[in-house]
C-alpha cells in the first residue's frame, strides 16, 4: 500500500466515540436534584408499570376490574409524563439541551414513541373514539414500547458505571450513603 493510501484510509476511519459523559458533564451529573429525581421516579414509574399490566391482563383475561384496568393507565401515563418532563430538565443541567444530546438520543426519540402511545390511549379514552379493544391494544403497544426503552436506560447506566472513572481512594470519596444524603438535602 502507498503512503498516500495510508493516510486517505486513516482520514476515513470513524472517530472515537464519544464517552457518555464528559468530566464536566459527570460533575454536573452527581450535583444535580434532578439526578436523584430521576433514580427515585424511575423505579416508582416501573412498579406503576407493573401493577397497571397485571389489571390489564387481567381484564383481557376475565372481564373484571374494567375501571381498574382502564385508569390504571392514565397512572402510568401521568407517571411517564412527569419523568419525561424531569428527564428533559436533567438534561437540560448536565448537557445544556433538553433533549436529544448524543448521549441519550435514541433513548429519547424512542421515548417520543412511547409517548405518543401513551397520550394515544388517554386521547381515545377520553374522547371516546377509541372502542375498549383499540384502548387495550394501545395500551399494550405503549408497555412493550415502555419495556424496550427502560431496557434502553439500563443499558446506558450500565454504559455509565463501567466508564467511570477509576476510584479514589476510599479515604477521599463520600459514601454512598454520604452521596444520598447530599442529593437529599440539596433537593429540599
């Protein structure tokens, strides 16, 4: 291979990709409120998730319960609007966007799907244009969609911890429970 070719094939070889966090994004990342916000939204809404799935099925499979099933949802939904409006203002603090940073890009325009399931199941439930099968189905739609993009989160806060920097020495870092403590107290 000539010289030329070499430095031709180098210029066309994709960059590095780019960490999820930068150093100053990370700092920003572990000071802000919205961070612990966040960690404890996130698990409420799947609990949410998982009861609200079960009176569905349940519904589908035995005809009881309707209202539960019915509203159930609408929980769900106003659990998934809530820590989609917190999600964009953490982003908004660590990456200076609300959303659609490269970091979490597809996990946000996956999201704009899962939203849009859910605001379809309120708007048809509401309006009543919806019959109880399409309800359900959208319903549905919007919990396997759900799944798909909380497994997407997982991942990148997988991603997140195995990119961290190596750790201090203990005697110079705070505690996990030091940590809590200060998110705590920094959001009241």
């Amino acid at each position: 291979m000539s010289e030329g070719s070499e430095g031709l094939s180098a210029s066309l070889s994709p960059p590095a990709p780019r960490p999820l966090y930068t150093p100053e994004e990370r700092v920003r990342r572990d000071n802000s409120k919205w961070t612990l916000v966040q960690g404890l939204l996130a698990p409420v809404q799947f609990l949410i998730f998982g009861v609200s799935l079960y009176l569905v099925i349940d519904y589908l499979n035995t005809g009881s319960n309707y209202d539960w099933a019915v509203w159930s949802v609408v929980v769900k939904t106003v659990a998934l609007y809530t820590i989609m409006i917190t999600g964009a203002i953490w982003e908004k603090v660590v990456f200076g966007q609300y959303l659609f940073h490269d970091s979490f890009f597809w996990e946000d325009v996956f999201s704009m799907l899962v939203i849009v399931l859910h605001s379809l199941y309120v708007f048809g439930l509401f309006t009543g244009i919806a019959d109880e099968g399409v309800l359900f189905a959208t319903a549905l739609a919007a919990y396997v969609a759900y799944v798909i993009n909380a497994g997407q989160f997982v991942w990148k806060l997988r991603q997140a911890r195995l990119s961290a920097p190596a750790a201090q020495p203990a005697a110079a870092t705070e505690s996990d429970a030091e940590m809590v403590e200060n998110m705590v107290a920094q959001a009241a």
